[in-house]
C-alpha cells in the first residue's frame, strides 16, 4: 500500500493567480489507486495516478477548492466523485448539474486489497466525511482536523460544536498513533492533537 500526497494550488476566481494549496491524496499500489479530492488541476492529478486503474475518486466535503476540479477530473478518468448528499448545496454552487454518487456513511471503499471506510464527520460542512484505512492506521480528514485544531465553521452552515462532537466522537476513538492525513499543510496525528482539546474549547474555533 502506497500513500502519495500532491498539492495542488488554484484561486477562487479561475482567472486570478494560484493562491490556495490543496493535498490531493492518492493510495493505493502499482496497480489500481482511490484518490481523495483531485483539487484544483485535474492533468496534474491524472499524471500522480500515472497510468494506474482509479477505484474510486472520494470528496472529503463540497467546498469549491476540494470540488471544483472534479468533472474535469471525471473526463480524464471516467470516474465519478463520491460526495455526502449533506454537500449537494455547495457542489451545485461551482459544478451545476455535473454528476457525483451519493457518499454514505459507512461506506468502505476497496483498494490493493485494503478498505477505506467513510466516517461521516460533519461541522465544517454537513456532509463533511473522513476516511479511515485501518491496514496503514491513517485517516484522511478534508477539512475536519488539522494540526492544531478543527477547519473553520465561520459559516451559517457549519457548527463548532458539531465539528467538535465529529473529532471526539469519530476520530480520537481510532487511536493515538493514527496518522491525519489532512486537506491543507502537514501531517500530524491523533495523539498530538488530542490534549489540545481544551485549548480549542476555550478558544471556540
């Protein structure tokens, strides 16, 4: 099992210059991957896979900059996105009528022999969803959990409180030694992030 991480970049408004980072993940092995929200710049995405079977292609959460790349993705592959019902709103907001399959909680996704497994973490977003690979203790959360904190619920449709019921009650449960693999920056794990809990309580974000 191979783990791969791409970023990518793109702005908001398609003719402005590169100013948002995206990690695009792509598991799997020499021969068939899942990749995890194909941000940004779909060629570039499609050379990560390089010539490999794609099983499936998971959106961790509907905002543009996890989205937005993903019919174009789908012409190169023939694949279409999986994405939380919850999200529909947002997908619809830059993607229009384009297809994606609905994304349930629970559903396990097999690659190289491993499942991936979609945990439905909402407060970032509503459909906000994690995938946890147990074989490789590794979750890929989107925008649920970074290092040092939750993503942003600065939205009418988003919840700290949601979001933090998502982390202690979906995520920390895996374990200290799992590894987030997150949506933007570094790496970091379960156990780093767990005695900060208090600290983004008192915050409130």
């Amino acid at each position: 099992m191979e783990i791969t991480r791409l970023v990518t970049a793109g702005n908001r408004d398609p003719l402005g210059p590169p100013d948002h980072e995206n990690n695009v993940w792509v598991v799997g092995d020499g021969a068939e991957v899942v990749v995890i929200d194909p941000a940004h710049d779909a060629d570039a995405v499609l050379r990560a896979v390089g010539g490999r079977r794609v099983v499936a292609v998971l959106l961790t959460h509907g905002h543009w900059d996890h989205v937005r790349a993903a019919p174009r993705f789908v012409e190169l592959t023939g694949v279409a996105p999986y994405l939380a019902p919850e999200d529909d709103f947002l997908w619809r907001e830059f993607n229009g009528d384009a297809p994606y399959l609905p994304l349930e909680d629970g559903a396990e996704f097999t690659v190289a022999g491993r499942s991936l497994v979609a945990l439905r973490t909402p407060g970032h977003t509503p459909g906000s969803t994690c995938f946890w690979l147990e074989s490789a203790t590794t979750v890929f959360t989107g925008d649920t959990l970074f290092e040092r904190g939750p993503g942003a619920t600065r939205w009418e449709y988003s919840s700290f409180e949601t979001i933090i019921a998502s982390i202690t009650g979906r995520l920390f449960p895996l374990g200290d030694e799992v590894v987030i693999n997150t949506g933007h920056g570094p790496s970091t794990t379960i156990g780093a992030e767990r005695p900060q809990l208090q600290t983004w309580l008192d915050r409130g974000w």
